[in-house]
C-alpha cells in the first residue's frame, strides 16, 4: 500500500507540473535542451519541452501561440513584424560564432585561413578551385545551411548585405549536423559554416577568419568578426513558466552551463 501511494503521488505531482514548450534553431537546440533537463530536474512546478525546426518557424510558433518560447539565431525581422505582430519580447541568453569548416583534407592541404574576399569569391563562385588559395587542385565544393535557417540569413547578411540572396551552391543542408556530415563525410573538397558548438566535430576542421580563429575566447573578447547574440522570444505577456525557464537560464548557474556547453555565454 505504501508503494502505491507514493507511486499515486508522484504522477500527482508529475500531472500537475504545467507544460512550457519551446522551438526553433538548431543552432541554440543543443544548449537549450541541456538547460531544459537541468531546469525540469530541479523543481517540479513546470515541465519543460524542446523541439528544433529553424530560428523561422520558432519565431512563428511563438507568435501564434504554439510555443511558449521561440528560439532565433537572429533578431526578428522586420517582414515578420508586420505579418506577425509587433509583441515580440526579446531575451538574449548566449552568443554564437558562425565558423567556417572544411574538411581535414582541405585544412592538411594548406587551407588553414579565410579573408571577407576570398569566402565571399568562394560563396559567388569567382573562386572554384583551392590552389586559388593555397590549397591543392581540386574544385571547391560549397554547402549552406536551408531556408529558414538564422545563421544562414546572418551569414548571407554578412558576407553579400541581405539574407536573401540565393546562391548557387553544391548543396543544401539541413541544421549544424547536417553541415557537418556534408563536409566531413561526404565531400574532401568541401566548406560549410557552422556555430561554435561543431567545430570540433568528427572529420571537419575551424578555419580562422580574417587571422583569428573561432573560440570561446574570440567570442567573449570580440576579436572574432563573425559573432552573433542567441535570442529566445517570448510574445506579448511572458508566461509564468517561460519568465521562470528564462530566469534559470540567465542565472549564473544557467549561464555557466553555457560555457560548459560550448557556447559563450550572454554577459
């Protein structure tokens, strides 16, 4: 009897948590999902569940109510207002540095550095072929990320002035781990663009941009170029349980799981 009462009263407790959903990039999934496991083990008021789907369709769900929180690599735009409302309350809760990879061949060839010229000529196709720049002959291939993706708009934003310019690429893929797979695997002629969290990642390797190399440390001092804040957003009045999820997360305890993740943290 014992046992089943406190079997009883632990779905009690488990049925009463309120549920706080989030979605969106890829690029803040890994450390939100963290966050979220720390968060729902240390209290047992709310219950919090994490999904991908790009930094688009976060900013959308949130809008029209399906989530709780939207993740964005990026700020709202400005089309997006329009459509969508002008509720949206931002949180910046980590930065992100959008690294340029290649795979080990390339980098063991002599590819070991990038200049705004050389990745914007890459990404144009006015530079095809690596003994361009310093590497072996052998025609470069390029990958970027898919629609919707917030670090694909910061980095079209960066290197050509809009977010939407179409490029014509060797392919198209879908989240870090996709770009990943792409260069490391799939391509030894390849380059791609990932955040921080992948570098390290099985068969690709971090090139530096314009003489730094992407880090912790060049994010944090802001010594490298290509650097961009993390956002959740929430829309019009914040939820009891987004504000506390978003209080945890910007607690030195939630910020220090930043680090810990691979990610710099906001402040």
């Amino acid at each position: 009897m014992l046992g089943l009462a406190l079997i009883l009263g632990l779905v009690a407790v488990s049925s009463a948590a309120t549920m706080v959903s989030v979605s969106g990039s890829t690029s803040l999934l890994p450390l939100a999902e963290r966050w979220a496991e720390e968060f729902n083990q240390m209290q047992s008021d709310y219950e919090v569940s994490v999904r991908a789907g790009g930094s688009g369709v976060g900013i959308k769900d949130v809008a029209s109510g399906k989530v709780d929180i939207g993740m964005a690599s990026r700020e709202v735009k400005p089309e997006e207002i329009s459509s969508l409302g002008d509720k949206f309350v931002e949180h910046k809760v980590a930065i992100d540095c959008i690294s340029l990879v290649v795979s080990a061949a390339v980098y063991d060839s002599g590819v070991t550095g990038l200049t705004y010229d050389q990745v914007r000529g890459i990404y144009d196709g006015s530079i095809d072929n690596w003994k361009d720049i310093g590497g072996e002959d052998a025609e470069i291939y390029t990958i970027s990320r898919e629609v919707g993706s917030g670090t694909r708009d910061y980095f079209n934003e960066f290197f050509f002035g809009s977010s939407k310019v179409e490029l014509e690429v060797g392919s198209i893929e879908g989240g870090n781990a996709g770009i990943v797979t792409a260069v490391g695997q799939n391509s030894d002629v390849g380059i791609g663009y990932v955040s921080l969290k992948f570098i390290n990642a099985k068969g690709v390797r971090a090139v530096a941009y314009d003489g730094v190399t992407p880090s912790m440390e060049s994010a944090m001092d802001g010594s490298y170029p290509i650097s961009r804040p993390l956002y959740m957003y929430t829309y019009g009045e914040t939820s009891d349980g987004a504000q506390a999820f978003l209080d945890f997360i910007l607690s030195p305890e939630g910020q220090e799981m930043a680090k810990e993740e691979g990610y710099p943290p906001a402040a």
